[in-house]
C-alpha cells in the first residue's frame, strides 16, 4: 500500500492530547462573526476539544491568516481550522487558493448567503482543503459547526502514526510503520524516505528535524541515516550492516552500534 496523498487536510487530536488547533473567521461582517465564534466556542465544548483557540478574538482578513498557514521552508506548521466569508470579498477563490494550497494543516469551511457559491466551487472541482459550506442564515450555525467538528474528529482518529510530508509539490501521509529508512541525499538539502512496496520519496529537510516528526521505534544509526528498528531483519555487530525488507540495507556508525545493539 502507498502512501496517501493528502488532499483532504487532517488536524491533530486536540480533544485526547490538547494539541493547539487555531480557529480563525475571515469576515468583514461583525455580527457573523460573533454568531460564527459563539457556535464554533458551544460546539468545542460540547465535543471537549480542548486544544482549539481561536486565532484572533476580530474578524480577520484571509491576507492576515497567510504568515499563520504558510510559515516557509523549516517552520512549523500550526493546525487551523478557517471560516471564509465569500460576500465579504469578491476575491474570495483567490483567498480560497492562497489557504488551501499551503498545505493539508488547513481546512476551510465556505460561509455564504449565495448557495451559487458552493455550486461554484463543486463545478471547478475546488475541493481540496474545503471542510465544508454554511449559509449564514438559513443553517443552523449551532449544529453546523458541531457537525463539521464531529467530522473533523473522525479524521483525527484516523491520523494516528503518520510522518506527514511535502514531496514534488503533494503532501503525503506516510504510516510510520511503513519507512524502513531515511538518508540524506549527498550534497543537498534533501532527505529520502524508503518505505514498503519499493516506494521512495524525497523531501527537503534535514535528518534531525524528520527524527523529531518520528515515535521511538526510529533511531538515528548514523549522522546520515535513521532506521525504523521495527523493519530490522538483522545486524551484523562486527561490520554494523543493518538490513531491512525489499533488500534494503544501510551500516551503523562505530560510535553508535553498542547503543544501537544495546535498545
């Protein structure tokens, strides 16, 4: 099995762990705000996502919430769930376009009074990123921001243990039980990922930072290389050669094997 390309966003357990999700509501309209804010704060309580803080206690602007969703190359990526307001803007799929293509740790939920709108974004088949459509007045904002973090909650379950990362422009999610291994590419500011099905993938990070995104089954064997000991067929203690399934292999470094050996 490959990994999954992420093209529908998928935010952290914040109701077990009370990991940060900001909520933000771009508008221009005050009184929608309120209505949005006050919904979205009863349905967190009612289903105890704990973790979720809104962004901004104003209406915001989509061009204010672009440094949030798109910290560049290295930062970190913070979970945000957007309320988008088209009437408010005439530029809204623009907007739509800048948030959502930052990566699959944002999600919008479309608000507006032209059920058009969402029959816009069905026939352009924009629907990566989108979590869903209000009408601000004919819906229920009380049930539809409980059903949309209902929802939400489900995918959480789902995400489990699972590197996330961005490879020739698409966003995998990579089940830590499928990478055997992890080296840098020599003379670039690239690593590659080897996981099961003889698929690879290269991203661009350092080896240090890709071993914090990982649980403790994965050990750094060399200053290059890091190795699910899991996937570990065996090793050999005089030469440290490791292999893995798929007739993968890789050697640990002298300094490291008595640790390696030893866990």
């Amino acid at each position: 099995m490959e990994a999954v390309r992420a093209d529908a966003p998928v935010l952290p357990s914040a109701g077990k762990e009370g990991l940060p999700v900001n909520l933000a509501i771009a508008t221009r309209d005050e009184e929608l705000f309120l209505r949005l804010s006050q919904a979205a704060d009863r349905a967190c309580a009612q289903r105890r996502l704990s973790g979720v803080e809104p962004y901004s206690f104003r209406p915001v602007q989509p061009s204010e919430l672009l440094p949030l969703v798109s910290p560049g190359d290295g930062g970190e990526k913070e979970w945000c769930l957007i309320f988008l307001d088209a009437d408010s803007y005439s530029d809204w799929l623009t907007s739509l376009h800048s948030l959502t293509g930052a990566g699959s740790h944002v999600m919008v939920c479309l608000v507006s009074r032209d059920y058009q709108t969402a029959a816009l974004l069905l026939g352009r088949r924009i629907l990566t990123g989108i979590a869903g459509y209000i009408h601000p007045e004919k819906d229920d904002l009380d049930q539809q921001c409980l059903n949309l973090l209902t929802y939400l909650g489900r995918r959480l379950e789902r995400l489990g243990d699972v590197l996330m990362v961005r490879s020739q422009g698409q966003e995998l999610r990579i089940p830590y039980g499928y990478i055997y291994l992890i080296e840098t590419e020599k003379g670039s500011h690239f690593c590659r990922i080897q996981y099961k099905g003889g698929n690879s993938c290269c991203v661009r990070s350092s080896i240090r930072e890709l071993l914090g995104k990982l649980d403790q089954r994965f050990k750094l064997v060399r200053a290059s290389t890091i190795v699910n000991m899991e996937q570990v067929l065996s090793m050999n203690p005089a030469s440290g050669e490791i292999r893995l399934p798929e007739g993968l292999w890789c050697c640990c470094a002298r300094r490291l094997k008595g640790e390696i050996l030893k866990g």
